[in-house]
C-alpha cells in the first residue's frame, strides 16, 4: 500500500480544488446570462412568456439539484448523446442558477420605483430601453449583495456534481478516504477548503448589503 | 429517438417508493421541528446569551452555512466512528438536517429578533417581566411570525436538499429511484417520477408551512 503523507492528501485535494472553481465559475456565468433571458422573460408583457418563465422558476427551485444532474446526465443519454459528467454537471448547474438569480434579479426590478418605468416610458422609450438605460443600471446596486450571497449556493452545489462521478474537491475527497482511511482528517479538510472558497464570498455579500443600508439611509 | 418511453413498473415498485416518500417526510419533520428548535436556541445565544458563547455559535453558524450539506453528512456518517461515535445512516442523516437547519434558521431568526423595536424589551421589562419571559412572549413569538415565510422556504430548501442522504444509504426517495434505477435499467423514468414527487412534496409542504403559520400565530397582524 502507498503511504500518503499529510502534505500529499492536501496537495491532491487543492489540485481537485480547481475544478470545484472552474465548474463554479462556469456555472455562475453561464446561469447568470441564463438568468438575465429568464429575468427578461418574467418580466415580459406577454403574458405566454411570463407563464413558461414562472413555471420554469417553480420548476428548477421546487426539485432537487441531484434529481436535476441525474436526469441531465442520463436523460440526455436517450438522445444518443455520450454525455461526459462535467457536460451533465456543467449543463445542470446553469440551469439550476439561472431559476435563482432569475427570481433574486426580479425582486430587484421590481424594488425599482413604478415612476422610473412612467417617466421613461414618457421620453418615447421602448421597452428594451428601458431597461437597458434606466432600470438595470438603478437593479444592478441593489442586486448586487444578494447575488453575490447566492454564488456561495453555486459553489456548494457543485459539490453534488461528485455523485454524478465529475471528479471535483467532494470527489477526490472520497476517493483520498478511500485510499487512506482517515475520512475524520479527510473531510474535515475538505470543508475548510470549502469554508475557504465561500466565507470570503458570504462575508463580501455581508459587507456590500451593509454598505448599501447606509446609502439608502441617507438620501 | 428510438428509446421507448415505459412507466408500468411503476406498480411493481410503489412499495419502495411510497417507503422512501416516508423516509423523506420523517427525516423534514424531524429535522424541521428539532432543527428550529436549535435556531432559536442559537438565535437567542447570539442576541441576548452570554458572552463567551456567542463567537461559539457565529462560528458554528458560517461554518455550516459556507461547507455543502452533503460533505457534512459525510463528516457525521463516516468521519465521526473515528471519534467512537458509530451511527446509523438515518440517525447520521437526521442529525446533519438538524445541524443544517438549525444553523440557517438562527441566522433568519435573529433577523426576526433585530428587527423587534428596542423599547419592546423596555415595554416587558417594565411588566416585571423577566428577561426571559420578555424573550419567550415579547421578542420570539412576533420574531418568528414576521421571518415565517423566509423560514418556510429554508425548511422547503432543506426537504430537497435532504435527498442527498441517499448517498449514506439513507433510504429515502432518492434511494428508491437509484434502487429502481439500477434494477430496471430505466433510469430516466425513474428519476423524472421521483422529481415529479419532490415537486408535489414541495408545493405541499410550502402550503402545509403555511396553514401552521396561520395557526400557530392567529389573529396577530401582519408586523
């Protein structure tokens, strides 16, 4: 049997590290672009469009991620389609975000004042104009906290994509315990590396949300 | 495509099915009710508690709220019999939802708690209340109605993030569809039955939450 040496066992769970944060960061693009269509959908002045996006929303936030990665990854099978489980894992988790930040992002139009839409729609805006220069950009400040808090969500969903067999940090985790019989040390390193990659994102969001109070407690 | 859709075995392995729907409801009304209990235990500690235990439960709570459920189910199920503490899956699983949950909905409560008026506790202090009777009657019981629906969907969250058990052989829902999964080798119909069931789980449960929040508080007006 091949001894691991403490150093060896962070070394291969830092190396699995990296796909936890290249899948998060595809994820977190991927339904944040994902999201914003969705968004745009909720909101639309047709009421079909408005119907598809709520029940997509209902849909995405009413099941669970794994169900979500199985169906992706062997549902997408019945195509004839080889699917890889980063391409599952990957295709899943954008879907899943978009539903999220889709409905957060709405509660933000929304807190935007009713006049803004009025006054805008006054100066002979279209609607794609007015969102584009006058309700995203008034949207985007206080999306921001929140949407950053959600990214820690992202980032623990990936963990899931392991059970679909996408070797990331909860993975290799496994396979390390499995190697070395210490799942004590093992996973209690695993969620540090976690803790690391998400309080820094938590606490962002934290600080943000608070930096936004006080501006909104001065005007 | 020439895969051909077949949902008849569907009869044959309902017992299972209905056995893992169970499973999933006992382990959310286990770990709903303890997992609340221990939020406002820790909500209380970090608003009014002493001192020195306040960085214990912050410390608690950002730890379970930044690592992924599944690999602290992993910590209490294979990684705590190394500390002598042998348990089995649903027990492992429980617990890991009550340490979930109750980490969330402390953070929800004390934003419930904050958001009580300051002269409030002056109000109850004034009654020669104690602090905790003032605590009990005065700050928690309207706290918890105005966070209700945030606390309703953590519980929702947590119902469907609680089919990741099956991955300690937890025998919930999940565990039903690999189970049928593997034996019939028809593992879209059985995951889109499954999801469909959590969707319908989820709808009920949120609309269940509802009914006992309206029950719980009656006749309070809303803040």
């Amino acid at each position: 049997m091949i001894e691991f040496t403490t150093w060896d066992i962070i070394r291969n769970l830092l190396l699995a590290t990296r796909w936890t944060v290249l899948l998060s960061l595809v994820s977190f693009v991927g339904g944040g672009t994902a999201g914003l269509l969705l968004l745009f959908l909720r909101i639309s002045k047709r009421k079909a469009l408005r119907g598809f996006a709520r029940y997509y929303i209902e849909l995405f936030q009413g099941t669970p991620l794994l169900m979500q990665l199985f169906i992706a990854f062997f549902g997408l099978g019945l195509f004839g389609i080889d699917v890889p489980a980063w391409l599952a894992a990957g295709l899943a988790l954008i879907l899943w975000t978009a539903s999220f930040l889709a409905e957060i992002w709405r509660g933000c139009v929304e807190a935007v004042a009713k006049g803004q839409w009025e006054a805008s729609a006054s100066l002979g805006m279209g609607r794609f104009q007015q969102m584009r220069y006058i309700i995203l950009p008034q949207a985007l400040k206080v999306a921001i906290p929140p949407t950053v808090g959600f990214s820690v969500q992202v980032v623990k969903g990936t963990a899931l994509t392991s059970i679909i067999g996408f070797v990331e940090l909860s993975k290799a985790g496994t396979v390390v315990t499995n190697a070395t019989f210490q799942p004590f040390t093992i996973y209690g390193l695993v969620a540090l590396i976690y803790f690391a990659l998400c309080w820094p994102l938590s606490k962002s969001s934290q600080i943000l949300e608070r930096k936004l109070n006080v501006a909104h407690r001065n005007h | 495509m020439s895969y051909h859709f077949e949902f008849s075995w569907l009869l044959q392995y309902y017992p299972q099915i209905l056995k893992g729907i169970l499973i999933t409801l006992e382990l959310i009304a286990i770990g709903g009710v303890l997992g609340i209990s221990l939020g406002i235990i820790c909500a209380w500690t970090r608003a009014l508690g002493p001192a020195w235990l306040k960085p214990v439960v912050a410390g608690y709570v950002e730890l379970i709220r930044n690592t992924p459920f599944l690999i602290q189910l992993f910590f209490i199920f294979f990684g705590l019999p190394s500390l002598g503490l042998q348990l089995d899956e649903l027990t492992a699983a429980n617990i890991a939802m009550v340490v979930n949950l109750g980490a969330y909905s402390c953070e929800i409560i004390r934003a419930g708690i904050q958001a009580t008026p300051r002269g409030q506790f002056e109000a109850g202090a004034s009654l020669a209340m104690t602090p905790f009777e003032t605590f009990r009657h005065v700050v928690l019981v309207p706290s918890l109605q105005r966070i209700w629906p945030a606390l309703s969907s953590q519980v929702v969250i947590v119902m469907l993030g609680s089919s990741v058990v099956s991955q300690i052989a937890a025998e919930d829902l999940t565990f039903a569809a690999n189970f049928i999964q593997s034996r019939t080798f028809r593992a879209f119909e059985a995951y889109i039955v499954s999801t469909a069931i959590y969707l319908v789980l989820a709808i009920l449960l949120r609309q269940v939450l509802g009914i006992l929040g309206r029950v719980i508080f009656p006749g309070r007006l809303a803040r």
